[in-house]
C-alpha cells in the first residue's frame, strides 16, 4: 500500500468519525424536552430568571445521571401524615388531604408560587336539640290545697306638681 492510499483511508476514517460524532451530538439527550420546557417557563414565572435557567441545567444534569425519578406522591405522604393523628381527628384529616367526603366539602385556593396553597374544608355537623326547648312534663295534681294569695291594696293616687308661677314682666 502506497502512502496516498493510507493517507485516503485515514481521511475516510476521520470523516466518518466526526459524522457520527456530530450525529450523536444531534440527537437529543435524555430530559431535553423537559429542559425546553422548564426554558419555556423561565421569565414568566415570579423566579430570578438567572437562577431559573441555572435550575433547570441542574436538573438535565441529574437526570442525564439518572439521579431524578418520578415525581413524589403527595397524596399518599399526606395521607401517611393523617395516619399519626388520634383516631377520633383522622377521619377529618383524610378529609382535607381528598378534598371533602362524605358532609365535609373541600377547597384549595392559592399556589405555591403565590405564597401558599390554603386548603379549606367545611363539616356539617347536625346537632340534637337542647334540652330546653323540650317542655318539662306537668306534675301530677296533688292533694295540697294551694297557698292564699293575699289581695292586693289599691293603689294611693300620687299628687301632681304644682305648677310653675308665670314670669314677672
């Protein structure tokens, strides 16, 4: 082999390299539809769109090391949460987590970015009726004549003022 074949199979060889080298640059990496995204949003949120882009690079990085998962479940931590309360208060905590059952009826309002997600969540409690209103029964006739009322006096008029004396002129 003469040194100009040599030198066109190494030319070959190196043009092939950095085809498929810039073939494989070309494909996308795994996560950079959600990079695109996460881009997308940068700016348009109420984050520093400096520290947004850096965030969103930290996370294609973990997630080109496979150190990113699915996302956690919130309902199942929250509801794992209730199961630490008294029996008698979990119920109302499951209630809250699901967003109302049963007499109690939910509402979320808010978001993180806004502050705090407030979570609201009223119960209808039926109550029984007081005591009081029931009327008490009538006692049973007794044999005991009931005791003398007293007449009552008339009343004396009381006088009326005299009248006032009219102004000297």
């Amino acid at each position: 082999m003469n040194s100009t074949t040599r030198s066109m199979i190494a030319a070959l060889i190196a043009v092939g390299g950095l085809a498929a080298a810039t073939s494989a640059s070309a494909q996308p990496r795994r996560g950079d539809s959600t990079y695109q995204q996460e881009l997308a949003v940068c700016g348009h949120n109420q984050q520093d769109r400096a520290a947004c882009i850096r965030e969103a690079g930290a996370a294609r990085q973990e997630a080109a090391r496979g150190g990113l998962t699915s996302a956690p479940d919130y309902r199942r931590n929250a509801l794992a949460r209730c199961g630490l309360q008294p029996p008698a208060d979990r119920a109302d905590c499951e209630a809250r987590v699901l967003g109302g059952s049963g007499n109690t009826r939910g509402n979320v309002d808010g978001s993180v970015m806004g502050g705090g997600v407030i979570r609201e969540s009223v119960t209808t409690v039926v109550m029984p009726a007081p005591a009081a209103a029931i009327p008490a029964p009538m006692p049973a006739p007794s044999r005991v004549p009931p005791p003398a009322i007293a007449p009552i006096a008339p009343m004396e008029p009381v006088p009326m003022p005299a009248p006032m004396p009219a102004p000297m002129r």
